[in-house]
C-alpha cells in the first residue's frame, strides 16, 4: 500500500482539526450560547433590555439614555431630565447615539472658549467650541431656571440669558509678571453682552474679547465670584457620563425634579416620589458605584400611570 507523502499527510490533518474546530467552534458553541440568552431571566438582557410600550412597541433600551426635550431642545416640562451625553449624532444632532459613544474629553483646565465668528454664530460656526466650564455654567444656568432655584456656580458669570465661564486673560508687562497692561474676559464675545461680568481687575478696565484676536499671551486667571461652592444643583445634572449612553440619574437630581414634574401632571409629588423609588437601583453588589434613577424607565412608568392631563 502506497503511502501518502508526509507533506500531504500534515495538509489533510490540519484540514481535519479547521473543520472539527469550525463546527465545534463557529457553530456549535454560538447556538449553545444564543440558546442558554433564552432562558428565563436571561432572555431580557440577551435581547438588549428593550422597553415597550402598552402596545408592545419597542420605545428605547434601559441600558441607553434618551434626552426629553422639544425640537428646540428646550427640557419637556412634564418629563424626568436626563444627564448631558457627548454620544452626539454629527447629522442629526441627537445625543445618546451608541454608535458615536464617548466622553467630552474635556477636563477641569478646560476654561476657554473658542469664540464663533458673530457672522455665524455658535451654530454656523464649525470652529467654533465651548469650554468645559462654560457648558457646566450654561447648564446649570438653564437647570436653575427650570426647577426654580439658584443656578449660579463659583467660577461661572451671567451673560444674558445664559451664563459663561468667568474667566479672565490679564496680560504683564514682562510676561508672567510686571504691572498689568490688559485685561480681557476671554468668554464674553463684544456684541454679544453689554459689558464684561467684571468691569475692573486690579485698577485695569476689562475688556470685551473680539473675534479673531490673539490672546495667547495673556495668563488665565478664572474668577471665583460670590456663588455658593454647594450648589442646590447636582454634578451629574451638568456633567456627561463616561460613555455619553448613561441612562440614570442620581436621586439628588431626580429629587429636584419631583416638584415640576408633579405639578405638570396634576398628581402629589409624594406619588412622583414613589416612582422614583421604584425605578432607584442601589450600588452594585452593595458596595460598587453609586445609586441610580433610570430616566427612560422612570419617564415611560409616569406616562403609563400619570398621563398629563
């Protein structure tokens, strides 16, 4: 009996082991897996945590946040305000896109703007970008409003009807040191605010700043102001999550929310308060992380029990 060369041999052996490992592997090991995601309690997870509505029409995902707000992004009165999501869609310009998750990668240095040409504004302007604190002032400025308390914070100045980061470029006459020979307030744009939040720094006038201009050289130098540092208005109310998907809240700022949203739908905020209990999950394993309101879950259970009227 002929034998087959060696070299033969090794190929239909390695041939061999691709086709048992591709059946045991690519085929027999998914389908245990996708059959074990459908047994009872794990079904829901498997399936990606879908929420439904009373038709059984799939709404949203308990995993993935969703915003309540009108076309003009102005907050839904009668709903449950999620956190700021970074997951931006680049042509819609819906947050909460998964398949754009990220953070702002803005960090506490984060002060100055980059300020849009007046021609086009903050819209118009692709260049164009707000500062870490100054979103957080704008935010906090806006919850404020909404919810009826005090939306200033330490380093953020009123600007209409808004707020920006109170943040000054104060130049020297030697560089980093010497007599000061300008002051400007790098994040109020001229024309877009009477006068700067400060008129003064150090006997020298504060100026407006002007699109276009350098202002490179000059030392940052944020300004505290009068604000208390404990803000009635919690950090996740102004801050993004890690992954921009995230869709609890803290109980501080649902609570802060109770108030409006029972009023808009004609029930007591106990009632309110007793949906949020039930949609508060505590810290993983006890220890883990911290609580936690889900916003999409919570505001789908409020229009199913407490529709506005």
């Amino acid at each position: 009996m002929t034998r087959l060369p060696n070299w033969i041999s090794s190929h239909l052996a390695a041939l061999r082991a691709l086709l048992v490992f591709t059946v045991l592997l690519g085929l027999l090991y998914p389908l245990g897996m996708v059959a074990v995601a459908q047994l009872p309690g794990l079904r829901d997870n498997a399936q990606g945590s879908l929420i439904t509505d009373e038709n059984g029409r799939v709404i949203g995902s308990s995993l993935i946040g969703q915003s309540f707000t009108d076309s003009d992004g102005d907050a839904i009165p009668e709903y449950f305000q999620s956190r700021p999501s970074a997951a931006v869609n680049a042509e819609t310009g819906q947050p909460y896109d998964p398949l754009t998750t990220s953070a702002s990668n803005l960090g506490p240095e984060d002060v100055v703007d980059t300020l849009p040409d007046p021609d086009k504004g903050w819209d118009g302007d692709d260049n164009a970008t707000k500062s870490l604190l100054t979103q957080v002032c704008e935010r906090s400025y806006a919850i404020g409003k909404l919810e009826g308390v005090d939306g200033s914070r330490p380093y953020c100045a009123d600007s209409g009807d808004s707020a920006v980061g109170a943040v000054l470029k104060v130049f020297y006459s030697k560089g980093l040191k010497g007599d000061i020979t300008r002051v400007v307030s790098v994040n109020e744009e001229c024309g877009t605010v009477d006068e700067p939040f400060v008129s003064g720094y150090k006997g020298v006038t504060v100026e407006c700043a002007k699109y276009g201009d350098d202002y490179a050289k000059g030392i940052i130098t944020p300004i505290r102001g009068d604000a208390s540092a404990d803000s009635p208005i919690p950090p996740d109310a102004v801050a993004g999550s890690a992954s921009g998907l995230d869709p609890n809240i803290s109980p501080e700022y649902a609570e802060l929310q109770v108030e409006r949203v029972a009023e808009q739908r004609g029930v007591t905020e106990d009632e309110v308060r007793s949906l949020v209990d039930e949609h508060t999950t505590g810290r993983a394993l006890g220890f883990m992380g911290e609580a936690g309101v889900n916003v999409v879950e919570l505001n789908v259970a409020l229009d199913q029990k407490y529709p506005k009227k």
